[in-house]
C-alpha cells in the first residue's frame, strides 16, 4: 500500500478530518458520490455529446437538457497549481498541492483538486495524472496522482 493509499485509508476510518465540499446542487451530487466505484463521472449532453464541468441543469454549450453522468477516463493534465503553506484548514498541516487538472476527454474542462502521492518539489505543470478518490463522510472526493504513482 503507497503511502497515499495508506493516508486515504485512515480518513475512511476516521483517523483525519473531513475534506469540507460544502453542499452539492441537485445536479452536482453524482459528482461527490461516483467515486464509491472508483470512476470519475462528469456530466455529459447527449444533444451536443460535450462534457461540462462543475454540473449545471442546461449544457453551456448547446443549451440542451438531456443530461446525464457518464464515466470519464479518470486522466488528465496538469495546468495551474499552488503550494499552499499556510494553516487554513485544521488538520490539513501545509504544504499541500491545490491545482486544475485539464481531463484528457476534454481539455478546456479543468477539475479544482488536491496533488498527491508525490513530494510537493516534483509537481510540475504538464504532468500526467490520475484520479484516486478519498472517502470523506458520505462523499468520495477524487484527487489527482502522478501517473508514475505506485
């Protein structure tokens, strides 16, 4: 088990505190839960056949209402990334890595997540990354690896 694996383990058992997501919308709950499978879902139109990311109730796109989650290949590309150094949530000890992972199924679809599985001195923009998901209460919360992870 990677240490990654291992820290993740731990909150499922209660051992760290919960990753705060807020409430999700009525369109956005699948997003938090999907992960009990261990797949990545985004919301999908099936009028213009474009994912869309966060959920909305019409595409952006198209303007269409026949939405629905789909599964998404969990991989992706980093684009923007901080090293956060400051104290803000208790129990989350700095420094961490907070950054947008562009997914390969849609690169102007970025995901807002934490880096992990990797010393914070090796992230770099334009590595390949891959989903992984914390249990957090009722929630399954996706963070990105490096793919080289494991």
């Amino acid at each position: 088990m990677t240490e990654t694996e291992s820290t993740i383990m731990a909150n499922a058992q209660g051992e760290l505190p919960l990753r705060y997501i807020g409430t999700p919308s009525a369109e956005g709950e699948f997003f938090w839960t999907s992960g009990k499978d261990g797949f990545l879902r985004l919301l999908h139109c099936d009028d213009c056949d474009r994912f869309h990311h966060p959920p909305q109730p019409v595409c952006p796109y198209c303007h269409g209402r026949d939405l629905s989650p789909k599964p998404v290949a969990g991989t992706g590309t980093l684009a923007a990334f901080t090293i956060n150094h400051q104290p803000f949530i208790p129990g989350f000890d700095p420094p961490y890595v907070f950054g947008f992972v562009e997914i390969d199924e849609d690169p102007t679809i970025r995901i807002a997540t934490n880096i992990v599985g990797c010393d914070h001195s090796d992230v770099e923009i334009g590595m390949r990354l891959r989903v992984l998901f914390e249990h957090s209460g009722e929630w399954y919360v996706p963070l990105f690896e490096p793919v080289e992870a494991n």
